[in-house]
C-alpha cells in the first residue's frame, strides 16, 4: 500500500513521532522526517527543520519536492508541552507553544499540498483530548490544540479541491517511557484497561492514510481508552 510513497512525519526524533516514522518504514514507505533535534533511524531520510519557522518549511517541503518527486502524506505530529501557572506564563511561551504546536500544522500543511498527488494524499494532524476537556494551568497547550481541531476540517475543506483529504488524531494519556514507571491505578481507570502506547497512535495514522479509507476527512478519532466519555464523580 504505501511502498515507495514518500510520507513526511514532523517530530520524528522521539516518542509517538518515531513510532509512525517507523511504522511507515516498516510499509516500505519513504519516509521523511522533520525535528528540530538532528537524530537517525534506521530508513528515515532525517532532516532538520523549525517547523514553526515558515521560510524553513517551505525550503524544506521545496527540497524534498526536488530529491522525490510528489508528496503522498503528510503527519503533522510536532509538537510541545508546556504546563505553567497562567499567572506565569510570559508571551515567549505562548508563542513557542502555539507556533510549534499549531502555526507549524497550518504551514506544513500548505507546503506538502503544493506537491500532493497520486493515490493517496492524506494529512493527519495530531491534536489532543485536551482540545475538548481541560485540568488547571493548561491554556497554551489546550488552545494550540483546539486550534489544530478547527484547522483539520477548514483544511479538509480547503484542500478538498486537490483531493487531499485531512484527518486529525486526538490522543489521550499515551506513555513514552518504560511500562514499569506505570500504577495499577493508571491502567484500570482507563476502560480498556491500559494506558496507550505510541504504536496506538502510529497504526491509526496507517489507517487514516490509507486510501481505502478516502470516506474519512475533516474528522477527529479520539484515542484515549474511553476516558472523554468516562462520567467521573468522586463518591
């Protein structure tokens, strides 16, 4: 399905964005990842980029565009997490938190549209549950990311034109680290019984890119184990 189709995957050094780079990988996918952090992966064609900088994105999109050619897909999955008392936060880090999490979707969603053909032409933006339900001192993370829920469908809107269809992904608590840093109490107050883990979010990217699936744009698939449906009272 994906075999030599070249795929971009932003905040490929680490965590969930390492796990789709290599899920692409393991498709036989081209894949190209961007971060800020210079990293290698084994069959991830590294390459580094300020994806919130929009001169950098388009000289990167254009550079990619020469050494491959067209454009399949494109995982929006940059991105940072910033918690702080919204007394403290300062304009620096309003802008470093909404400029990497939700200016750099918007830009390198452009920039991959321009060379978009072919039989997939998919963006997958990654949001977050905190777009829809909030805990204290989480405003810059929480806007950045309702912003990314409402640039998905405008973009799916737009970008229809070009028959790109453009999909985003809300991940729940997703572990990065070891499993044993984990409680029992974090697995079970989940309904399935278990935290997510970054292949989760990578096979749904899979999913979603897929053009089997060309019925599915200007959505959101929330992951998360059922905790945005969970009524939760304390007793």
């Amino acid at each position: 399905m994906f075999t030599d189709k070249t795929i971009v995957v932003t905040g490929a050094a680490n965590g969930i964005g390492k796990s789709i780079a290599q899920h692409f990988v393991s498709e036989n996918a081209r894949v190209i990842g961007l971060d800020l952090e210079m990293f290698t992966l084994e069959g991830v064609d590294a390459r580094h980029c300020d994806v919130g900088n929009f001169q950098q994105v388009i000289d990167v999109f254009a550079q990619i565009q020469q050494d491959y050619g067209e454009i399949h897909a494109l995982i929006n999955n940059a991105g940072v997490s910033e918690f702080k008392s919204i007394w403290e936060i300062e304009e620096a880090d309003w802008n470093r938190v909404l400029d990497t999490n939700l200016k750099s979707v918007f830009i390198c969603s452009r920039e991959a549209a321009r060379y978009m053909t072919g039989d997939i032409r998919a963006i997958v933006n990654m949001a977050s549950t905190r777009a829809f339900m909030s805990e204290p001192n989480t405003e810059t993370y929480s806007a950045s990311k309702g912003g990314i829920y409402a640039l998905t469908h405008s973009l799916a809107a737009t970008l229809s034109e070009k028959e790109i269809r453009v999909n985003s992904i809300a991940p729940g608590w997703i572990h990065t680290g070891e499993t044993d840093e984990l409680r029992e109490v974090d697995h079970s107050q989940h309904w399935s019984g278990r935290v997510g883990k970054v292949d989760d979010i990578a096979r749904a990217c899979l999913f979603l890119c897929d053009p089997r699936n060309s019925f599915i744009t200007g959505e959101c698939l929330n992951i998360d184990g059922g905790m945005t449906r969970k009524m939760i009272y304390e007793h």
